[in-house]
C-alpha cells in the first residue's frame, strides 16, 4: 500500500505503531499509551502527509499556550522539521505554517496550511466558528476537561470541494456533497484527501474518562512468552473496543529513536503510580483524581444484611438512609451548540447513602438520567418510595429551587442543602472521608461502575463531569454534620460548633416525619 508521504516536510520515518495509526482509513481515530511513545511526532507526519495540496488546511490543537510553546513541544519541533525549506513559509502572529502548491496543471495552486492552536480560556467555538478542516488533532486531549473542544472541531471537518465542480445535492439525504467528476483531475486530487480526526493522549488528567468512553478503551489479558525462558504468564494490554473509532496503543519500547534507558530514569523519580501510567499506560484509575481508587471500600448484600468484612449488618440498624440529589437544569443544558460555558453536558443523579452506627458510610443506590425535570421527579419518588429514605438532600436555592419544590409537593422530604459553588470545596470531607476508608461501595451493583469511573478520575477540574461527585461529596458533608463532634473523623474537635450552623436543615415539608424504623419495599433493588 502506498500512502501519500510528503518527504520535503517528514523528515522522521514512522516506527510500526505510528505506521499503523497513519495508514488508518477511519474518520476518528486515538494514538495512546506513554510518554516518549511518538505521539507529538505521528500527529505532526499525518497533518504534513497532504500539506502539497492546493488549499489543504490542518490544524493541530493543544490545551494552552504554555504547552504549544515549550521546548521540545509541536511549535518547536515543527520548526527544526520545516526551518529552512523555501516552500514553507511561517506566519509566527498566527502559529501558522503557509505551503507552496501546484494544480495538477502545473499552474500555482492556493497555500496549503498547518495552523497550531490552544484553546486556553476560549470557548472553542469562539475560535474556530466558519473554519473548515481536512485534518484537525489534539495532541495531549487528556488535558480538556471534556469533550466539547473535540466534538465541534470534528464537526467543522470537510471534504475538499473543486472550484470548477463545486457542490452537489445528494439525492438520497438531501445534503450538499462534493460534485466530483471522474475526469477533473482536481476533483481526483481532492476526492483523495480523506477528511481525519486525530487525537493523542496518555491516561489521567481531566480528559482521562471521556477519551476511555469515546473510544471504548478496556484491559485484556493476553499470554506473554518471556522469550529468555519461554515461560508464559499473564499480561495486561489496553485496547480499543470502538469499531468505528480505533485506538493505536504506542508504548516507549516502540520509539526506537529515544534514549530509552534515561527516559526510564527519569521518570523513576516520580511515584509509583504515576510512573506506571507514564510507561506503561493505565486506564483503570487516574493518579490525578482527588479520590484514590486504592481507598475504596465494599459491601455485599445478602438478604436483608449489608455485610462487611464478614459482619452483617440488617438494614434497620443502620443510623440513617437519606439521600442526596444534584439536579440538571434542564436537558439541553451544555450541549455545544447553545453553551454559554465549558462545563460538560450534565445529569440528573440521586443517590441513596447508609449511614452505620461506627458512622461508615455505605452508598446504597445510585441512578443517573438526562431527562426533563418532572421525568427526574418521577424516578426520584420511586426511589423514594422503595427506600424510604428519612430526607432528601437538594438545593433550595438558584435553578434548585424547582426540583426541590416538585419533588416536596409529591410528598417528599425536602431538606435544603446548602453548599458551596466550588465543587472541590464542597468534596473536602468526601475526600477525607474516602482517605480514611470509611465509604463503602456494593460489590455489585450495576450502576457501580459508572458511579467508580466518574468518582476516580474527578480531578476537581470545573469543566468535567461532577454530578456523582457532587452526591457524595453532599452526603459526606451532611454525616459530618450528624457527627457533631462524635464522629471518629472529627474526634479531635476539628469541626467547630459554629461552623455547623449552616448546616442545621431547613425543612420546608415534612409530611412522612421522621421515621424510627422503615421498611423498604425492596431495599436490595441492584
Ligand atoms: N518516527 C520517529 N523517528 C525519529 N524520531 C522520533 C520518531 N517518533 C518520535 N521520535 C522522537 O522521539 C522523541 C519522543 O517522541 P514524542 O513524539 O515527543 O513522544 P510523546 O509526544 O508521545 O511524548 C522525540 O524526540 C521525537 O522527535
Ligand atoms: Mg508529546
């Protein structure tokens, strides 16, 4: 297969994962793993690979500025790749390359342009509105907090249209494509530039669980033959599920070009985890999150008992069940084409929590929907209804107001919750509550995982998703305010009586009143 290779501009000769990632046919595709793996310098051959065709536009995209700009990194590596060469020109005002083209005729064709960018504090759509790309990368996406960058870059992807044969209306879908007319050499040309976007990335950050989840990223074992003493164990690789959206793991052993051994060296200084996930690549946790996997704790459930480490515990001697519900505005709320912020499109999520008499915690339930909010309520009264929790927590106040206000005239127990705007602040005691192992997570529930993927790699970024997050860190916030002072976590006096005035409840509706033994229709509803 011969692939179109712009040898003046690509002056490294791929190694075989970044072959495999360039030969790629697909429209989206991911270049992963660890650092040193190649992936600055793939993501810079594919957007060169077609910089000779007459009005070629590529974009490579970064975080910041700051990461554009450091030694070593795109802006400088694409210099010492094009200095010197007459046919590309720099434009430094604009981080772009400018490259000289021939129609097929032989006559001076329009420039071809690599443009670099960040994103920085801009809403994406700010900077790249009316724009149109063959080809747009992110190189390190596991720094966006979400998908929004990638989503609208990826709509402003278009084939390369002839200025003689211009457009056509498809008869079957009505849209305007390309008229390409097998005889016009430059619809030849252009029928042939496919139109690709590409991302790089290595696990964590606050990119980490949406870049797993678009391309469906999961751990395989597979049998490793040691080839000293052919002894054969088990190993672990990471692979892209995703038919659509395929993912090329890259690993430092593949970069043949890097001094190996003192990469290796220095990143031994970092810790363990970090260092791991540097060389090897691991997408189970992230060492960024403000919650470490490793603190987790379980439950089983067996009949009417939660048990842990082998001690049951029967659902009435539990201290408490309440719940905590963070509540979407509305359905539509930071979907890309009517955000006025970077946040990620967010979810209704209840939760129902166990509170012990030793004070552990125990996450009973969870349910996540996106849906208008009456739906919501509805979902929110049959969880009720089946737990039969003592209150619900939610927010009283801003856009709060109108869940709470539904779900109290159906009855409910409404208790105001009163938190703080900043979400890492508000996770303070979750966070701490979590180091001392005293949340306890159902072995094996099906919404865990959702609930574990979000929770574990939350890095406190204001752009991620954090509604799971937020119902944990509220149900944290209101067993230490049960506490008061008896709780083991603050035995030491640290919550002062003051400070847990704010968090006296507010009831506004209490038609069930406090409940001294409930009983759940079906408390175990995994
Ligand atoms: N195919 C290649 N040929 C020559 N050098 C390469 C090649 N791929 C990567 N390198 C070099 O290896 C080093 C690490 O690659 P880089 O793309 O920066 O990795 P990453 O972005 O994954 O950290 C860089 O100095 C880069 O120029
Ligand atoms: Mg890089």
């Amino acid at each position: 297969m011969k692939i179109p290779w712009c040898s003046q501009y690509i002056p490294h000769k791929p190694f075989r994962s970044q072959l495999e990632f360039l030969l790629l046919p697909h429209l989206d595709a991911l270049f992963g793993g660890a650092a040193g793996g190649g992936k600055s310098d793939v993501l810079l051959m594919a957007a060169l690979q077609y910089a000779d065709i007459p009005g070629y536009s590529a974009l490579i995209l970064r975080r910041t500025l700051v990461e554009l700009k450091q030694n070593e990194a795109l802006l400088d590596r694409a210099s010492q790749w094009l200095r010197g060469i007459p046919t590309a020109h720099y434009a430094a005002d604009e981080h772009t390359y400018y490259f000289d083209t021939t129609w097929p005729d032989g006559s001076p064709g329009p420039y071809a342009k690599l443009q670099f960018g960040y994103l920085g504090d801009y809403r994406v759509e700010e900077r790249y509105q009316g724009a149109e790309f063959q080809f747009a990368a992110i190189d390190e996406a596991g720094h966006f907090e979400n998908d929004q960058a990638p989503r609208y870059l990826f709509s402003r992807l278009r084939k390369k249209v002839c200025p003689i044969h211009k457009l056509k209306k498809d008869p079957v879908s009505g849209e305007n494509i390309p008229n390409y007319v097998d005889r016009c050499k430059t619809c030849q040309l252009y029928k042939g530039i496919p139109i690709r976007f590409r991302m790089s990335c290595n696990p964590g950050g606050p990119g980490h669980l949406w870049i797993k989840n678009r391309y469906q990223i999961e751990k395989e074992l597979y049998d490793y033959t040691d080839p000293a003493t052919q002894n054969v164990t088990k190993r672990i690789r990471w692979v892209g599920k995703n038919p659509n959206k395929p993912f090329v793991p890259s690993s430092l052993r593949d970069n043949e070009y890097i001094d190996q051994r003192s990469y290796r060296q220095s990143l031994q200084e970092l810790d363990e985890v970090r260092r791991l996930q540097l060389e090897h690549g691991d997408w189970d946790a992230s060492p960024d999150s403000r919650f470490r996997i490793q603190d987790a704790r379980f439950y089983k459930s067996k009949g009417e008992f939660f048990v842990i480490n082998g001690e049951g515990i029967h659902f009435q001697d539990l201290k408490k069940i309440f719940m905590t519900a963070d509540s979407a505005a509305t359905v539509k709320e930071g979907m890309i084409d009517q955000s006025t912020s970077k946040n990620a499109p967010s979810e209704t999520v209840y939760s129902v929590w166990g509170l012990t008499h030793d004070y552990k915690l125990l996450w009973l339930y969870m349910a996540s929907m996106r849906a208008e909010i009456p739906e919501c309520i509805k979902v929110l009264v049959q969880i009720y209804k089946v737990w039969k929790p003592q209150y619900v927590k939610m927010e009283t106040n801003g856009l709060g107001i109108g869940p709470a206000q539904l779900a109290a005239n159906y009855g409910l127990n409404v208790v105001n919750n009163p938190k703080s705007k900043d979400k890492l602040q508000n996770s303070i005691n979750a966070q701490l509550r979590m180091r001392n192992h005293r949340i306890y997570l159902p072995e094996e529930a099906p919404w865990l995982k959702k609930a574990m993927d979000q929770v574990f790699t939350w890095t406190g970024h204001p752009g991620m998703a954090d509604d799971i997050v937020d119902t944990l860190s509220d149900a944290c916030n209101d067993v230490t305010w049960e506490g008061q002072g008896y709780d083991p976590l603050f035995k030491n006096g640290s919550v002062l009586a003051s400070s847990l005035d704010r968090y006296i409840p507010q009831t506004f509706n209490m038609p069930l009143g406090y409940q001294k033994s409930f009983q759940p229709d079906n408390p175990f509803l995994f």
